[in-house]
C-alpha cells in the first residue's frame, strides 16, 4: 500500500507534501476534493482480490513481511479475509454478499490497492491535475484551469467511472481536507484547523476514569496539532487559547494549563512536521526524496522488532499495574504452551473503555 504514489498516511503527510509545492505564477489554480460514495460497499470482491494479487506479485520482492506466500496462499488468505463476512440483527445472522467489510483488518489496505488501480486510468494522463493526494477514499488537487473552457464540464469528463461515485467540492479561495483548511490567495498555499459546523470538542473529563498521565498529556497533545496545522502565528495561537479553555471548562487543573501554554510557545511548526513515523519516512523516500533532503526530515528510533501483537484489556484505575501483570502471564503462558513463540512477537498492551452507566443508557436510548 506504501508504494502507491499519491497515498497520503495521515495529516503530517498531507502538510509536509504542501509544504515542498512550489505553485505556478500567473496560472489559474482550482482547489479541489472528491469523496467516493460508499466506497466500502460499492467495491467488487472480485476485483479487490484480482488488484491486491497483482500488486503483492509485482512488489512481493520489495516488501518486508514475516512470511512469503505463494499466489495460491495469497488467494486463499484474501478469500478467508473477505468473503465470509457476517452482521447480525435481532439474533439473526447475515453473510455480506456485496462489497468489503469496513471492519475488517485488510479493508484498509484493500480499499486503497483497489481505488489507486481503478483511479489511475482516469488521473495518470491528466497534464492540468498539478497535484493529487488521496486518504482511503478521500482525495485532494489542484487543478490548473487556465486552460480549461469548462470546469464543471471537465469535472464530469474526468470523474466518470462505471462503478464508482463521486461527491465533488471546488473553489479557488479555501477548502477543506480531513483535518485541514487550505487556503489559496495569491498562488500561494497556507492551511488552517478545520472544524465542522456542528463540532463540540468535549475533551474528557479531569475526573473521568482515564490515567492521570494521558489526561495531564491531552491538552499538550491537542497543541501540538493546532501548532502543525496552522500556518500563520497569529491562528495557532487564537485557536490554544480556544482548546485551552476548553480544557478548563472540563475541570483541567491551572497549573496542568499553564504549563500546556508555556510548552506550546517553545514549539516549531517545522521541527513538530519533520518528526515523522517510519512508515512517512518509507514513503517519502520512494516518492518524495527532496522532502527528506531539504527539511532533514528526522527518522523515530523504533525497536528493531517490526511486528507487534495488541492485547486489549478493559482499564481500571484501581489496577495500575495490570499492563505489566497481563504480560507477565502471556510470557509464562507462552513459555508453558507455545514455546517461546509470542516472545519474537513484541506483546503489547492496549486500553479500551470498560462499561459504565452512561454508556449503557445511551446505548438502549
């Protein structure tokens, strides 16, 4: 999935990749974002099977993986993932006869092999589309239409798929992407926090039942977001000022605030973008080496074990010592059982909410 060209990962990605354009002068530049309509479910299995089988045999030598399969294992192992998905109602069961599952751990990777395979007969041969990003089935450009007659004409030309749907948005002053306002003025590009009309950003609460470490973190955390989005100083620091109240209104302590703020005002825009993940770093160097070359974009140091394994576990905050405990007995189990097998696995500990009161009402309302 990391080899495909105009794939962004996430909204670091999005903005480092804005960030290295260079837009032309004296051209007529179009903002532009599409979304897929129901993506998931509009797409033949058959197809996904056929993309996905075609792409691990043409990469398979360039990937790192714990095992190597052979095209009949490979098929094997896609029908097994997508074609025995079930739901059920009212204690019936139903198998999904059309499209991929949206909760399945491949629908993913699956969804995005089989979108770039389909959209790369319509996009590739485009001279006026200046720059393309796609998240899952989410995309943006910046189409130069100084040439085109007809823009919406031209949107309906390009945009024209025998399966696939599109919602299509386009403006020449802002727009927006996930998380992301981009702004055009003047040829130049400068992006802003986006935030849907109806937002509530109802942080949790100080006294919830979380840990005392990621609640001390969440305001800190929120900041360093704003501070990568926005471009000009003067939104960054409107919009901590925004979260921060936010957070005291959530009964955050003031002097877990002030020293959100006081960290905040010593961070870079440009250091906080350039400490990317592995997986954007791989992906810039296959794509877009000159980024990591004129913004020495810095690598993480990561364990050398690659693959990890998640065991979620409900939290309790009268059992802080349950992460370390849970391992300890996977280990023993392991030792006992499989034979040292999940000690090459890098057993991970993992957090979901336990059932409250509040979520039981809500879920029978």
């Amino acid at each position: 999935m990391n080899l495909i060209p105009s794939l962004i990962l996430d909204t670091r990605h999005f903005l480092l990749l804005l960030n290295n354009l260079t837009l032309p002068k004296n051209r007529n530049l179009v903002l532009l974002t599409y979304d897929i309509e129901s993506m998931y479910t509009n797409l033949d299995v058959n197809l996904c099977k056929k993309h996905c089988l075609n792409k691990y045999l043409k990469f398979k030598g360039k990937l790192s993986v714990p095992y190597k399969f052979s095209s009949y294992q490979f098929q094997k192992l896609m029908s097994l993932c997508l074609d025995y998905n079930f739901i059920k109602f009212k204690n019936l069961y139903f198998k999904q006869t059309k499209g991929i599952a949206m909760g399945n751990a491949t629908s993913v990777s699956v969804a995005n092999i089989t979108a770039e395979c389909e959209l790369s007969p319509l996009f590739d041969n485009c001279e006026y589309i200046f720059f393309h990003a796609r998240f899952v089935d989410d995309g943006f450009m910046i189409i130069d239409s100084t040439d085109i007659a007809d823009f919406n004409v031209w949107c309906m030309n390009i945009f024209s798929h025998s399966n696939l749907k599109f919602t299509l948005n386009h403006s020449t002053t802002d727009i927006c992407f996930l998380d992301v306002n981009v702004s055009l003025s003047n040829n130049k590009l400068s992006t802003t926090l986006y935030k849907k009309p109806m937002s509530r950003p109802l942080y949790a609460h100080y006294f919830s039942n979380l840990p005392k470490q990621l609640l001390n973190s969440l305001p800190y955390s929120q900041g360093l977001r704003i501070i990568k989005i926005c471009f000009e100083i003067e939104d960054r620091e409107t919009e901590i000022e925004i979260m921060l109240n936010t957070f005291h209104n959530r009964c955050y302590p003031n002097d877990c605030i002030d020293n959100t703020r006081q960290r905040l005002a010593q961070m870079s825009r440009l250091d906080l973008l350039t400490k990317c993940k592995n997986l954007i770093i791989d992906n810039l160097k296959l794509h877009h080496p000159e980024i990591l070359c004129n913004m020495k974009v810095k690598t993480e140091t990561h364990d050398s074990i690659l693959h990890r394994s998640y065991v979620v576990m409900p939290y309790y905050k009268s059992l802080p010592t349950l992460n370390s405990l849970t391992i300890e007995f996977i280990m023993k189990e392991s030792d006992r059982i499989y034979t040292h097998m999940l000690h090459t696995l890098n057993v991970k500990v993992s957090y979901r909410k336990i059932n409250s009161l509040t979520r039981q009402l809500c879920n029978n309302i």
